[in-house]
C-alpha cells in the first residue's frame, strides 16, 4: 500500500512539506493500512495513512487535538469526508492526489 500513499504524497506536494519520521506498516492487520508519521510540524498534522476497507480505500490526515482551528475547518471541508473526529479526518475520493493538493492550501 505504500506503493499507492507515496506517490499521492510526491506528487500533491505534501512530501516536501513535512519531514518524514518513520513509515508504519500494518498491512497484515484484518483491516491494512499504512502511514507516513511526520515530524513535529506548526501545522500539528501528525500524519498520513492509507486505509484498505473492503469495499473502499480511504485517506487519513491525523493531527493533534489542538490544530490550528482554520486548517481543520479547511481540512473537514474538503470533498470526500468521510469521518471527522478531534484526531483524523478520513476522505473516500477517487482521486487522492487532487484531494492531498487542495489540503495544501493552508
């Protein structure tokens, strides 16, 4: 699954804006995922994961709970939300890049 998050994190961008800290790979769980976890950053994002849920993928962006209110009331309004928590929000889209280059906009 990294073979599909980091080429979404190259190509919007995203990979150049924050540091990597390390990539967690848990694909052999019941429900796959991956994520790219970032370094202390001032937006407070936390990191990028890559879910596989029969019968959907879906993008997490995780953040801290006390994000910038602006860059989470931009973050939950982009399309695709699926589920927005204090910690994540979650997107189903069918294009992930364009989705991750229009949450650049902070």
């Amino acid at each position: 699954m990294f073979d599909v998050l980091e080429p979404i994190l190259v190509t919007s961008g995203l990979a150049g804006i924050f540091d990597l800290k390390q990539r967690d790979d848990h694909t052999s769980e019941p429900t796959p995922w991956v994520a790219y976890r970032v370094k202390t950053n001032i937006y407070k994002i936390r990191s990028f994961e890559l879910w596989n849920t029969a019968p959907n993928r879906y993008f997490r962006t995780y953040h801290a709970p006390d994000i910038n209110k602006s860059l989470k009331t931009m973050l939950k309004s982009l399309p695709g939300v699926k589920k927005n928590t204090t910690l994540f929000v979650d997107y189903i889209t069918d294009d992930y890049i364009q989705l991750t280059i229009k949450s650049r906009k902070f």
